[in-house]
C-alpha cells in the first residue's frame, strides 16, 4: 500500500464532501440549534422578568407590612400597600389599576396561603411571586417562635458522607462524563459519516467511477484514503459542535469549577478512534456489496446495531463493570469500543486490561480492514446486483487482493 496514493484519495474526499450541502447543513446545524436552545430561552425570560407589574398588597394582620416591603423591594413587583374590600380592590385591578392584588387574612400567617387575584393570568409569574414571599414568611415565623437565623440555618444544615479508597482515591460523580460522552460522539459521528461513506462508495459504483480509480489504485489504498477522509470530516464536525456546546453550557455551569478528570480523556481516546475506523470499514465494505442507496440505508441501520449492542445491555455492565459479562464484551472487537467507555466511565479498569483491549482492538481494525478491501474490491465492479453470501465468502478466501 502506497502512502502517497492514500494521501490522493484522503485529499480528493475531503476536499468534494466538506463543501457538500448535507455536511454543511448538519455541521452547522446542530451547534445553531445548541445556541438557539441554550441562549434564546434565557434572553426571552430576561427580557419578561424585568417587565414592572403593580402589585397591591392587602394586609388584614398588618404584620407582614415592613417585611413585605423589604422583601419586594428592587424587584419588578411594585408593592403598594392598599386598604378597602376585597371585591372593590379586584374590580380595579381588572379595570387596569394595579396588575395583581395579594390578600393576606391571619390564617395565612400559619398556612402560608394567601389569595392572588391578577389581570392577566397569563402575564403574571406566581412561582416567581412565590420565591420572593417565602423568605419573608421564613423571617416573620423566626422572630414570633424566638428563633435567631443562626439557629435556624443550624438547625436546617445538610450533611454529607464524602467517599474515598484507602489509597486516597476520591469518588468523582462526574469522572463518567469523558467516557460516556465520548462513546455518544462516537456514535453520532459514525452515524453521519458512515452514511455519507455508505451513498458515496455506492453512488461511484452505480456510476461506474470506481473503474477509473481502481486502474491506478489499489482497493486497500482507496478504501483508506476514503476511511481517513471521513474520519477527518467527522473529528471537524466534533470540534465544531463540542466548541459551541462548551460555550452554551458555560452560561448555566461554571466548566472549570466542575473538576473532570482529564488523565480519563487519554483511556477513551483509542477507543475513539479505532473504533472509528473499525466501524468505518465494515461501512464501506457493506456498501460495496449494495445494489442501490435504499438498500444501502437498510444495511447502515444493521450494522451500527451490532456495535452498539453493550449500550442496550449497559445496565449489567454499569452495575458490574469490572464482572464477567463486562470484561467478556470488552474483548470482543465490535463490542470492545461501547463496552470499554462505559467501564470507564464506571469504575477504574485495571491498566493491563486497557492496554490488552486496545491492541485487540488495534489487530482486529488492522484485520477487518483487510478484508474489507477484498470485500471491497470484489464487490465495486458487480454494478447492476448485490453480492450474495456466497460471493462474499468467496472474497475474503481470497489470498492476495
């Protein structure tokens, strides 16, 4: 295999499919959406919570008064305190007077429920109303049982029970987070990027391109080229999306106050990537076996499920991850991508047995590999039919391609 000719095809892909409309759209896409759905909310409810609403406050105890005012204070209710009947005080506010009335009666003192009648229930935020009166009925309860704040907030303090190994090890609730979300790029990834690879490998077969290529380059050397160029295409869509997504998450979540464990980043990373391109070439491999696209799309749909087969068992996995029927799937090259990055994610895997499944796992993508490009170069010159079993059989009994 020749390193140049790999690097003719890994150029003439890259370049044709990253100004493609279907890798432009959902490249760009998703992040739009991840903005639109992590900012819009946010500047819409900004912009409702500063509009003013006049709020009047009928206090039949006089008790909450001061600490009504101060609680409403430099809040968009504007408290006024009102006196007169209930019903007449409701027939202005519906008349435009005041956007709510609040009446307060003694029993509210020891209830805590009081009667809101608004112009607008539609325009008018009770949990809101709510979170700023709680405090103040907190202070008003404290003072009449002669509870001092310091003796509450000792009472109400939480507890907490912080785990660690007898080596000093700490648990981390968020030390899954790498693993788990690099197995769900993974997939994402080799679910857009495979089905590109898939219409394309069929699309040059139905256009019998793949005769001119195949005259100046072996099926090995095209078949990882086109591999490398998609794998390339999909680590440009990641960085894209994870950029955007980090920049959305960073307005709720404080990222470098969260303490992830970045040494789990270089566990995951072969996973990753040979299981990358461990799947990508049983992609193109069963692509060139296709007729056409429909059945092609109904052949991608099958071979993702294999792989990720240990996500639909992950619950005995993340019960057990160090158990048997973990560590058996682990070694199983389809299986070991899903398999190992939810165990790592779940427990610490001891060392020998990530380094035994990455090169298992290094083998097997070296293997499939080439035998998908028998598979491949049997197959991309059958252009009106599918290849049948037994014809497939026949190509990987092949010695040489």
């Amino acid at each position: 295999m020749k390193r140049a000719n790999v690097a003719s095809v890994f150029k003439w892909e890259f370049r044709k499919h990253i100004r493609s409309p279907l890798f432009l759209i959902f490249t760009f896409l998703v992040p739009a959406i991840m903005a639109i759905t992590g900012f819009l909310p946010g500047f819409i409810i900004e912009r409702m919570s500063v509009a003013e609403k006049a709020l009047w406050v009928l206090d039949e105890t006089g008790q909450m008064v001061e600490i009504l005012d101060a609680a409403l204070e430099d809040t968009k209710f504007k408290a006024e305190f009102v006196e007169g009947d209930v019903e007449d005080l409701t027939a202005q506010v519906s008349e435009g007077a005041a956007d709510g009335l609040l009446h307060i009666v003694p029993a509210s003192l020891e209830t805590g429920e009081m009667n809101l009648y608004v112009r607008d229930i539609r325009d008018f935020s009770r949990s809101e109303l709510e979170q700023l009166l709680q405090p103040a009925f907190t202070q008003y309860r404290l003072g009449v049982t002669g509870i001092s704040p310091q003796e509450f907030t000792f009472i109400l303090a939480p507890i907490s029970v912080r785990m660690s190994s007898v080596s000093g090890e700490e648990e981390n609730v968020l030390s899954f987070i790498i693993p788990f979300f690099a197995g769900m790029i993974l997939f994402v990834s080799v679910l857009f990027s495979g089905q590109i690879l898939m219409q394309s490998v069929i699309k040059e077969k139905r256009n019998r391109i793949v005769e001119i290529l195949l005259s100046s380059l072996s099926a090995l050397e095209l078949l990882a080229g086109k591999i490398l160029a998609f794998g390339a295409l999909a680590l440009l869509q990641i960085a894209i999306w994870i950029g955007v997504g980090a920049t959305v998450a960073s307005r709720f979540v404080d990222l470098s106050a969260i303490g992830l464990d970045y040494t789990q980043l270089l566990y995951a990373l072969p996973y990753f990537f040979l299981g990358y391109l461990l799947l990508a070439t049983l992609f193109a491999a069963v692509a060139a076996t296709m007729k056409d696209a429909e059945s092609g799309s109904q052949a991608h749909g099958l071979v993702i499920m294999i792989p990720m087969l240990p996500l639909f068992l992950s619950a005995p996995i993340m019960m057990a991850p160090n158990g048997v029927f973990a560590r058996v799937l682990s070694f199983i090259p389809v299986f070991t991508p899903a398999a190992m990055l939810m165990r790592l994610g779940a427990a610490s895997i001891p060392l020998w047995e990530v380094v035994a499944t990455s090169l298992i796992l290094l083998v097997a993508t070296v293997f499939f590999l080439k035998l998908g490009a028998r598979v491949y170069q049997g197959s991309l010159l059958k252009f009106d039919s599918a290849a049948s079993i037994k014809e497939i059989l026949g190509m990987l009994t092949k010695e040489q391609l």
